[in-house]
C-alpha cells in the first residue's frame, strides 16, 4: 500500500508531459527556465571498514577457496520455481532429484568443512573422555614415570616450539574474532545515526516534491507569457522579419547607389581640379618661360663683359655660355584639351540630389514593418483566439494537478514515515540489548580460549624457566612442576570447551559463508535482481512481478535491477518506475488540433508592399546622365604624358648651384658677383615658380588617374546598380505576400516552438531531477550492502574465521602439551643404571624396561618420602 501511494505522488509530473512528436522542427527562440528546486541528501551510502578490512578481504579470500563456483542464478530460479512437498512422493521426481544434486555440488564447499565441523565436535569430547581415562590407568602418559632418552633436549625443544607457535597462532585467531566481536556491537550502535540519516532523506524527498511539481507547472506561465508578449507584438516582430528578408536584396542595391551617389561628387571634384590645375599650369609655364628667357638675357649680357675675355675666365664663361639653353621649360600645357563640356554635364547631373533620392527608399524601406502592420489585420484577428487557446490549456493543466490528491498522498506517506521511524527508534534499544548480549556470549567464547591460552602461555614460561636439566625427573623443582600442571590444565579445558567452539564455528560458518556468496556479493554485481526479474517467479501469474505491483500490469517490463540503477543515478522516479503508463496527457497539450485554423487564416494574407519605391525613376536617369557625361572620352594620354615630363630641361637649383660653383674660380670682381646675383635669381624662379607648378602637377596627376581609372567602370557600374535597384523593387512587389507567408508560419513555429522547448524540458526535468529516487536506493543499500553485509556478515564471518582457527590449532596444541608436561612435572619414578650397566639393553634383564621400581630396590624419592612422613 505504502508503494501505491508513493507512487500516485508522482502522477502530476505527468501533467506536463506530452508524448506527441514536435509539430514543427524550426528552432525556437531560447527560454531560460532556471533550476528545478534540488535538495541536497545526507546519506553517503558507502562504509569503509578501515583496518579490520584487511580481515575482511582475507576472510572474503578464504571464502573464495572454500566456495569458488559463481552465483548459481538458473539453480535459484528453478529451486524457487518449484514446489516441494506439495505431493508425497515429490522429492523423488527426476527433475527435483536433479535439483537437489545441484544444489549440493554447490554447496560442497560448505558442507565438507561444517561435517568435518561436526566430526570434530563429536569426536574430540569423545577423544577427551577416552584420554582422561587411559590416564587414570597410568596409561597415555598418565604413568608418573619418564624415560631418560639420549635426545630428550631436543624433544622437549621441538615440543615447546610447536606448542608456543600453536598457542601464537591461536592468540591471532581469538584476536581477529575479538576485534571482529567488537567491530560488529560499534557498528550496530552506529547504526541508529544511519537509519536516522536515511529518513532524514526519505522526508526531505516527500516534501521536496510537491515544490518541484510546482514549479514545472509555473514555468508554462513564463512559457505562455513568453508568446503572448511576441504575439501581442506581431506587427513589429512580423515586419521585423519580413524586413529582414527583403533586406538580403534591398540594402545592397541601395548601398550601390548611394556609393554611386558619392562617385559621382568625387567625379565633379577630379574634374574641377583637371580644369584649374591645366589653367595654373598653363598661367604659370608661361611666367616661367618669360622669366627664363630673361635669366638668359642678363646671364649672356654679363658673360659678354670684358672680364671673361681674359685667360683665367674664359674657359669658365664659356661653359656658362654653353649652358644657357637649359633654362628652358619643359612641359607645355598649352595644347590639353579642356574638360569643361564634362564639368558642365557632371554639374547638370548633380542638379538632382541623388543621394537624397537614396535616403528616402531606405526610409521607404526601414517603413516595412508598420506597412505590415496595417496589412495583417487578419493575423492580429487571430491573436486574441491563440491567447484563449494557451489560457485553455494552461487551465487544463491547472484543473489536472487539482484532480490528483497530492496533499492526501503526501499526508499518508508522510505518516506512514513517521510510524516507520517512530517503530525503528522504539525497537532500535531492543536490538542493542540482543547486541549486548551476542557480545557478551561472544567475549565469553573468546575469554574460554584466552583460559586455554593462558594455561599454556604459563605452562611454557614455567617449565621454561624452571626446568634444570642437572635434575633428575623425580626431583624437578616447584616451578617447572607447577609449568607441568598448567598445560595438562590447558589440555583439559582445551577439551571441555572446544567442541563447542567448533559447534559456535560450524553455525557461522554455514550461515555466514552462505549469506556472503548468495546475497551480499550477487546484490553487489546486481545478479541478485536478475533473479528476482525473473518472469512469474514472485508470482507465477505475473510476468513482472514489480510492474504488477506499481503499474497493474505485468506486462510492462519494468525491472527490479533497471529500478535500482535508475535510482543509483538519482533519476526521477517517474521515468524510473515508468508512470507513463499510468495515465494519458496527450489531451492537455497536444494543440495540433488549434493549430489548423490559425494555419487559413495565414494562407489568406495578401499583403501588397508596392508603395515601397526604393529608386525613382528620376533618380535612375540621373544615374544614366552621369554615364553619358562623356568622361570616358577625355584624352587622358596627353595628360599623362605632359605630367609625366619635369617642368623645366634643368634643374634650376642645381644649376644655381653649379654656376655660383663656377663663379668661385673666377678672380675676385665684378663678374664673380655678377654671376652669383643670377645664381640667385634662379633659385628665386625655382621656389616662386617651379614648385608651385609641381604641386598644380601633382594634384592634376590624381585627378586625371582617379578619372582614367574609374571612367571605364561607369557604365558598367550604373547598368549594375539599376538592375539591382529594380530586382529588390521587382521582389518587393511581387513576392511581398510569399513572404509574408513564409515568415508568418516560421513566428507561429517559433511561438509552438516556446512550448515543444517547455514540454523537452519538462521532460528532462521529470526524468533527471524531479522526485529523484536517490534515497530509495540509499535506503537498500543501506539494508543490504551496508547493515546486513558490510556490518553483521563480514563481522560474523571474521569471527568464526578467526574462532576456527583457534579450535582447528588446539589440536597440536593438545598433543604437544601433553607431550611436553611430561618434561616439566616431577615424576613418581625415573630410570636408574648401574655403574657397569650403561646400555638400556643390558637393563632388560631387571624387568620392567630396564627401570627399577622403588619397592624392588629401596630407593625412595625423597620428596615423596618427606610428603608422605608428614601426612
């Protein structure tokens, strides 16, 4: 009943959940839902035993030896399966027959070491009283009388060796069963904080899952909300879309235009700075050339002076001379054809202020979403229909979770959780006194075996020390005789309790040893749960017998292991116990059947966008007037040519320079001046006049080479720029209402797709966070893995390990005790040799051995003899 209503707790996750597959498949927009509300759990269901694990391994390893055989999962299901004893004659079935061989081949390792158990707790009381016997005869060593042996050192050696390595051996035994007795009684009282811990997290699971069952649900009003804010904004969001669409075309064709608008501004300023820099150069090489033919004038007039006549000058001014037709100019910019005709067409075409034309079809343009706007009446029709139809369905939801009783389950699990607790803490004192008292029986068992321990560890140290080997037998001394005494005592409680130290063994063993290899390790592979997932083995009408009890269907494959390791994984309990097959959702968000009437009205929008004009048709022929303006007609080779020559022959500085050079060889006078006047002259020509004209050069070279370089292009960049112009305008309108379409099915896909991304992530959340079932596999393991294996079976197993060690070693312990006793007790008797008689064989002719008894020959023991006067 308790697993039924926990499960009827889980059903409202179902409520959000539709099995539909997505109705469009264009991505949505992100929704950020935030986190489901998680609660961290306390229970680490894991135990590491610390030191005594490495008992526990070596026990484990034992326990391999005896029962190597894997789990025997087809013997378990067919011993389950079949019934026993039902019939009389039932066991002598073949089948069972078979059954039962089996089962004993698999527990041939158990049942070999408990009869050898069992023969030893028969036989050693036997063995006991049968040896207490043959002493009380003077037999089996009971005689007070020892042979002297020529090795009687090295016996006694060996024997104390033997019998101090047993007693070692046993003190190991009966330490790992006490630290195993003390291991078990602290984890038992340890145990309350667990159990406590795990219903710490069963609660914090109960009550955590109505808040996150509540917070899926608010979230389909962010969802809801979320489309009803892009809906109530259809007009911009629409035409935003549909903008962007025509924008892929439009804004291109645009922005070629305006570049051209520009192109053609940057045309008029190289054109107007051709035509005043050809007026600069052909005002100024006209100066330049007066004002060189002067220079020449003045320079041959001073060379005609008398003062170049003589031998010193006139070789100097006769290279002067020679030079004079250098200063001449160079480049002649009179003959250029002029660019006004072009000047005056370009100016003509920008008249109409192209760029402004732009600028209004981008305006007209960017106008798309409010023309949209005032065209799709239909779809804003639509809006108040699809808001009511999310309000329908979100009242579905709501009047879905109200019909699921939440807060009845919750109260009764709740209950039962506390009643649960309550009887755990109420009983949790009776087991710790059961506890006291299995530790108190078991320090008992321990404390036989330190009894024996203690008898022989005293034997050896008294016979030990005591033993002197100058003394005969019959007058060894207090000490060595009282060691003597101590091992027969230890013998003899050696017989009294170990039988049943071996029937303590035998018990563990077989329980322990079983439990361990058929429960703790199948539940640590999962084998175990594959058994139980056996078909119609719990039940033999049901198929699975899990699904039958949670789901009321057996047929649904719904596993004992698939359940544990979803929950291992902390999964949600709704897809681990799949409770999907427990009711159907499909009507409270499957909204397909909305969709179709929404999907007409879409297919009958006409939107016309053919006011839309992006370039007139003035600005198209001011467009074509500009290709015609006769620039590519400009003789652009003369131009080139004329810049490409220097302004003058001669560089008029270094001809400045050379001549007032040649001046300094003339004799100091008049002509020397003279000439040094002109040389300045002509740097004055050359600052005032020469760089002017190269800087006018210069600027006339960009000029003519942007226009060379573009006026090619013209025609065929504004025959470019028109036709895209007229594709975009042709796209515009014709193809507006496709368009408008397109995009308005893709922003329904988008406002479903808000509620496919809700549903998805009401999905995941169902199955990875919400109710995650972390504690129900904490709580097995806590049971099984923990509690039952890792606590009481290992703990158990160690200490009949260690127990049966110690009963196994009594054996030798025994023998050697015995045999060893005789080395340290006084004797009644010893053997005694005449001086000549030195052989044990010649003393077989005085009888009994070759000893003599007392009454034979007189000789009395002197420690008798006093003991006896004094009684």
């Amino acid at each position: 009943m308790a697993v039924e209503l926990c499960l009827l707790l889980l059903l409202l996750c179902g409520s959000t959940v539709s099995e539909v597959q997505p109705l469009h498949k264009s991505p949505p927009g992100t929704l950020d839902f935030g986190f489901v509300p998680a609660k961290t759990y306390d229970t680490n269901a894991y135990h590491e035993p610390g030191p005594i694990g490495i008992l526990f391994r070596l026990v484990h390893s034992f326990l391999y030896l005896v029962q190597p055989n894997s789990f025997p999962q087809d013997l378990i299901q067919k011993l389950t399966q079949q019934k026993f004893g039902n019939v009389q004659g039932d066991y002598q079935k073949p089948e069972n027959v078979v059954l039962t061989l089996q089962a004993i081949y698999y527990e041939i390792g158990f049942i070999v070491p408990a009869a050898l158990g069992l023969l030893f707790v028969l036989l050693l009381p036997f063995v006991g009283l049968c040896f207490c016997m043959c002493r009380c005869c003077d037999n089996c060593g009971g005689e007070m009388h020892q042979r002297q042996k020529k090795n009687a050192d090295c016996r006694r050696g060996c024997f104390a060796t033997f019998l101090f390595v047993a007693s070692l051996i046993i003190s190991i035994g009966v330490l790992c069963a006490y630290a195993a007795n003390q291991h078990l009684t602290s984890q038992v009282r340890g145990a309350k904080n667990l159990v406590h811990s795990n219903f710490k997290d069963l609660r914090i699971f109960l009550n955590n899952t109505p808040g996150q069952i509540d917070y899926l649900v608010s979230q389909y009003n962010t969802t809801k909300n979320k489309a009803l804010s892009d809906l109530d904004n259809v007009g911009p969001l629409l035409g935003s879309r549909v903008q962007e669409r025509f924008a892929k075309e439009v804004r291109p064709a645009l922005d070629a235009a305006l570049t051209m608008a520009g192109a053609i501004r940057e045309t008029k300023e190289a054109l107007e700075n051709v035509s005043v820099s050809v007026e600069v150069l052909q005002e100024g090489t006209e100066r330049l050339h007066s004002n060189l033919t002067d220079v020449k004038i003045h320079l041959s007039n001073t060379l005609s002076d008398s003062a170049c006549s003589a031998a010193q000058a006139a070789s100097t001014c006769n290279i002067i001379r020679n030079s004079l037709n250098q200063l001449n100019i160079n480049a002649n910019f009179s003959g250029l054809p002029g660019v006004s005709t072009q000047v005056a067409k370009v100016n003509d075409v920008l008249k109409i202020d192209l760029s402004s034309l732009v600028q209004k079809g981008y305006a007209a343009f960017n106008n798309t979403p409010d023309l949209v706007l005032n065209q799709t009446r239909n779809i804003l029709s639509a809006v108040p229909y699809i808001k009511n139809l999310l309000d329908f369905i979100g009242s579905n939801i709501t009047s879905f979770t109200k019909m699921l009783p939440v807060q009845k389950v919750l109260a009764d699990l709740t209950i039962y959780l506390t009643q649960s607790e309550a009887y755990v803490q109420d009983y949790f004192p009776v087991v710790e006194q059961y506890d006291f008292y299995r530790w108190l029986g078991c320090l008992i068992l321990c404390c036989m075996v330190i009894l024996i321990l203690v008898f022989y560890y005293l034997g050896l140290l008294c016979g030990t020390c005591g033993y002197d080997k100058h003394a005969s037998p019959t007058t060894r001394g207090c000490i060595s005789n009282t060691g003597g005494n101590f091992l027969m005592a230890g013998v003899g409680f050696s017989f009294l309790f170990s039988w049943v130290l071996m029937i303590i063994v035998v018990i563990t063993f077989v329980t322990g040893g079983n439990i361990e290899k058929l429960v703790c390790e199948p539940f640590e592979d999962r084998t175990l749960f594959k058994v139980l997932d056996t078909p119609y083995l719990l039940n033999r009408h049901w198929r699975n017998y899990l699904s039958a009890i949670v789901l009321k269907n057996p047929e649904i494959n719904l596993t004992f292991e698939k359940v544990y390791s979803d929950c291992k994984e902390n999964k949600g309990i709704y897809t681990t116990l799949h409770l999907e097959n427990l009711f159907n959702i499909n009507e409270f968000l499957n909204i397909s059947m909305y969709t179709e009437d929404v999907s007409l009205k879409i297919e009958h929008i006409n939107v016309n966008l053919s006011n839309i004009v992006l370039l007139d048709e003035i600005g198209k022929r001011n467009l074509l007037d500009f290709s015609s303006s006769g620039i590519d007609g400009i003789n652009f080779a003369a131009y080139l040519t004329e810049i490409n020559k220097s302004v003058t022959k001669v560089d008029l500085l270094s001809f400045a320079n050379d001549l007032e050079a040649r001046a300094d060889q003339l004799p100091k006078g008049a002509l020397e001046n003279a000439l040094k006047g002109h040389a300045n002259s002509i740097r004055m020509i050359h600052n005032q006049q020469v760089v002017p004209l190269e800087q006018a050069m210069s600027t006339l070279n960009q000029s003519i080479r942007l226009l060379q370089r573009t006026s090619s292009e013209f025609m065929v960049k504004v025959r470019n720029v028109i036709s895209a112009v007229d594709a975009a305008q042709f796209l515009i309108s014709n193809d507006a209402s496709l368009v408008i379409i397109q995009e308005t099915k893709k922003y329904m896909d988008m406002i479903i797709g808000y509620f496919e991304q809700y549903v998805e992530w009401v999905k995941e959340s169902i199955t990875m966070e919400v109710a995650a079932c972390k504690p129900i596999a904490n709580v097995i393991d806590t049971a099984v893995d923990i509690f039952l294996c890792s606590y009481v079976i290992d703990s158990v197993n160690t200490f009949w390990f260690g127990l049966g060690g110690c009963s196994i070693f009594l054996i030798p312990a025994i023998i050697c005790a015995v045999k060893l006793s005789k080395y340290y007790r006084r004797m009644d008797t010893e053997d005694v040799y005449d001086d000549v008689e030195t052989i044990p064989m010649k003393n077989m002719e005085n009888g009994n051995n070759g000893y003599h008894k007392e009454h034979l020959y007189g000789i009395h023991n002197p420690v008798m003899t006093s003991s006896v006067e004094q009684w």
